[in-house]
C-alpha cells in the first residue's frame, strides 16, 4: 500500500534531513517526488475536475498525471515518552544549575516555563524530542525529566540524561 505525506517544514535545515530521510530508504521503499504539482483535492465530483485537469495540459496526459485514491490514516504515530526520577542530596538551586549546564550539553533549546517545570526541545542525530523537567525540594531535590519524541530520539537523550546525573550523584 502506498502513502501520500504532506510534510510542512519550517526552515531549510527541516528540508534538507526530510531530503536525507527519503535518501536512507530509497532502497527499502519505493518514493516518488513529484516534479510538477502535488495537491489533494476532495469533491463529489472527481470525473469533472479530472476532465478539467487534463484539457488544461499540453502533450500526452498519462505521462504527467498519476491518481492515487486516498484516505486519512485512522491510527497515527504515536509518539513515546520515558520518565526519569530522581532524589538528589544537593539543593534544588544547585541542582536546577546543572540541569541548564546539561540541556546546553545536549543543545537543548529553552522552550518555556511554567509553574511545575521547563521545556526543551532537543534535535540530536536520532531525531528531535521535547523535555520537560519538573524540580522539587528543599535540602534535597527530586528531579524528574519527561522525554518525548519520535524513534531513537527518546531512549538516546534517556540514557545520556541518566548518564549524566548518575555522574552528578556519584553513583
């Protein structure tokens, strides 16, 4: 069965990993894109838009336009989420200091804050996740970090976050 995607992109850098993407699973999949337009279109009355179409177009119609019936995908992707927690000795001031020291290691961009907890948003070589971190304490801190993206992205930046503050911790 094939797919028809409409992927919007916000900048250059978002076109340029879709265009790697499609170049990684050229061999495993079959993937057309189109020269020309692409666009969906729904109506009760396909045979008279598609007449129109093609009277519009100079030269031999079959080789310019494929059809494709579609249909919206009734189950999406769900996205995956890990929760890390941790109680640490230190205080939360200290604590919430290197929790920004570690989101500039991982390139973390701040998203926002609210009254429980920080946003991140992370794109690392295994995909983009979001993080959220929520700091609670007095004398001692408990920490914990939400992670939540697509593929390889959420259990990457889970081990590298656990990494990291089991070296804080001294474990």
């Amino acid at each position: 069965m094939g797919y028809i995607l409409f992927v919007g992109y916000d900048s250059d850098a978002e076109r340029k990993r879709i265009d790697y993407l499609l170049d990684r699973w050229a061999e495993r999949a079959v993937i057309k894109k189109p020269r020309g337009t692409v666009f969906y279109i729904e109506t009760e009355n396909p045979e008279e838009f598609f007449e129109e179409l093609f009277s519009k177009l100079e030269g031999d119609v079959e080789d310019k336009v494929e059809v494709y019936e579609a249909k919206p995908l009734k189950e999406k992707v769900r996205a995956r989420k890990r929760t890390l927690e941790y109680t640490l000795p230190e205080e939360k001031r200290v604590v919430e200091r290197f929790i920004d020291y570690l989101m500039s290691k991982l390139n973390a961009g701040f998203v926002g804050k609210d009254a429980l907890a920080k946003t991140y948003s992370v794109y690392t070589r295994k995909g983009r996740a979001i993080i959220k971190v929520l700091t609670k304490g007095n004398g001692s801190s408990h920490v914990v970090f939400e992670i939540e993206g697509f593929g390889e992205a959420v259990d990457f930046l889970a081990d590298r976050i656990d990494e990291e503050l089991k070296l804080f911790a001294g474990d």
